[in-house]
C-alpha cells in the first residue's frame, strides 16, 4: 500500500562542551523517490565521505530489491512470475517480506502489500491515471487478485504466489527497512550517537551532541498544512519511529474527500476519521508497516492491538467532523511539553 512521507522536523541542537563527541555532521541524499537526512556525532578523523559512500551503495542495493520502478529489480521480476514458480530472492528481500508476513498476520490483514493494483485504479499509483471512484466491477476483480496470504516464503530463501495476477508493492514499508539498513552500516563504522531519516521515516541512536535525546517532529495532520508546522515533538533515543497520513494524498468527488489508504478487504479508501498514525518500535521496518496498518484499523482496534504489542507504542490523531484533532495515545507514549 502506497503511504505518504510524513515530514519529520529535526530540533535545533546546541552543543555541550561536556560532550565527548568532537562534532555532528550532516549527510543528505536521494533514494527511494525521496531523500534522506542523517546526523552523526563523529570525531576529527571519521571519514565522512567513505560513510556516505557505503551509504549510498547501501541504498541502491536495497532499490535493486524492492523498487517496482526498476524493471530489473527482484520485486518486478517476482511480480512477472507465473503461479507456483519458486523464486530464490536476496537476504533484503527475504527479511522484508518475513516482517511483512508478521504486520500483515497481527493486523489481521489490514496491512497488505498486494493492493498495488487497486491503488493503481483509484488514481494514486502510476502516473497518468485518473483519480476518481473506479467502477465497483473492476474493484471487485482487482479483489480477487489481492491478499498477502497467496505470498508463499520457502526454505533456502525462496517464494512463491499461489493465485495468478498477484503482485507486491512493498512501498509502505522498504523506506523503513532502508532505515534500519543504514543504522546498521553506522554502527558497523563503530558511531554510536546518530539520526537516520529516509521520507520521514525515523531510527535514533543514543543521544544528540548537547547530551540530550533527540527530538522528532509530528507535522501537523491537516490538509494545506506546511510541511514545516509542527504538530508533536517526540524524544527519541533506541528506537524507530515512523508515521502515516492522509492529508496530502487525496482527492475530493461529489463532496466527499477519498484518501490514498486503501482497506485491503474493501478496495476502498478508509473512512474512519484517522488522518494520522505514528508508531514507536524497535525497527523502522515494524514501525513503518505498523503505521500504516493502524491506519486502516482506526482508534480503537488500532489502539488495542499497540497496547498488547511488547514495545510498541502509538499516537493515532483523528478528526472530528468540526475540524478538530484529537490524539488518542498509547499506555507509554511520550511527548514533549
């Protein structure tokens, strides 16, 4: 399911001299049709340019496995496969898939990486295509095409669909395995203090130069709203953290506005007042899947399922019909005053 970037503000961070790092750097990007921000704390001798090198070659090893816009990808040759032909896949994508079986098993398929086509058809995938309410005929056979279930993982790192017409688009979560991709290679080059950033998606390592931890801003979940307002400010330190909304990609017919986030088992945008979800996990990969999950299950159902989750926390903002948001937190979501 295709998932809006929601901007994450970084904090203004001011040195500390009792700070054992020497300095923070910056090293910014392009990938997975959007960019990268990353903040490491680092001494004199740290070579900044070998980093953002392997970084790099990191990234596009990671598009080579899961971009649908690369013909030669392993995701575009999957999805040209016929029914029931084993497919030997990378370790990326192997792992992608295995947390993707997981989200999509404890959200009870709300989370699904098959409705890359029914996306397609409402006008918010391919380029060119109209938006607007498709026809309820070819929804329903686009339906029967769909469901994470039919993605089958083998022994010896291979897979398999079970039905014909089946495909995966993998983009509400690859940007969070890219996260977590590159804050493993940072701490292999032995940093230990930084931010990694891929289109709003978010890993944190211990603590911002000034000794504190760091601070990650919610955008404002409102349509028309700056990319630069900021809604909530979440400390971060250890963990990932990811969010998905609704107020950016959307159009509006007849007077009703339709979003971007699909129900998987409808073929239809949601309509259950959520316009944003953020979720806390371990991994970026989790988080990212999560959020958009949650996304489809609304306040309640989406609040009990991260409540139960070890490690997990979550903010779901909905609107209320006047206008106004309202956040419903987590048991251990924590924002700063």
């Amino acid at each position: 399911m295709k998932k809006i970037g929601v901007l994450f503000i970084l904090l203004l961070i001011i040195p500390a001299s009792g700070c054992n790092a020497k300095k923070e750097a910056s090293l910014s990007g392009r990938t997975m049709g959007t960019v990268y921000n990353i903040k490491v704390l680092i001494g004199n001798r740290d070579d900044l340019e070998g980093l953002k090198k392997k970084i790099d070659l990191r990234l596009d090893e990671i598009n080579h496995s899961m971009s649908v816009f690369r013909k030669d990808s392993e995701i575009s040759v999957f999805n040209a496969l016929d029914t029931h032909i084993t497919m030997p896949v990378s370790q990326d994508f192997l792992s992608v898939l295995k947390i993707a079986k997981t989200i999509h098993h404890q959200t009870q398929g709300s989370w699904d990486g098959t409705v890359g086509p029914l996306v397609d058809l409402w006008g918010f995938g391919k380029a060119g295509n109209e938006r607007k309410i498709p026809p309820a005929e070819k929804i329903r056979a686009l339906l029967q095409q769909t469901g994470f279930q039919h993605i089958e993982i083998h022994q010896g790192n291979s897979v398999s669909k079970n039905i014909p017409g089946i495909s995966l688009t993998l983009a509400s979560i690859a940007k969070g395995y890219g996260v977590d991709q590159i804050a493993q290679l940072i701490e292999q080059n032995k940093i230990n203090n930084y931010l990694v950033e891929i289109g709003g998606e978010v890993f944190a390592k211990g603590r911002r130069l000034d000794g504190k931890k760091w601070h990650i801003g919610i955008n404002r979940p409102e349509k028309g709203a700056p990319y630069t307002e900021v809604y909530k400010v979440v400390p971060l330190e250890n963990k990932a953290m990811a969010t998905s909304g609704d107020y950016r990609n959307f159009f509006e017919q007849d007077g009703k506005i339709y979003s971007h986030i699909l129900d998987p088992k409808t073929g239809f945008p949601v309509s259950n007042q959520v316009v944003s979800a953020t979720i806390i996990a371990d991994t970026c990969t989790y988080a990212d899947g999560l959020a958009t999950a949650v996304m489809v299950m609304g306040p309640q159902k989406g609040l009990e399922l991260i409540n139960r989750l070890p490690n997990v926390e979550g903010l779901i903002i909905t609107m209320e019909p006047d206008g106004r948001l309202v956040d419903h937190f987590s048991d251990g979501f924590q924002t700063e005053p």
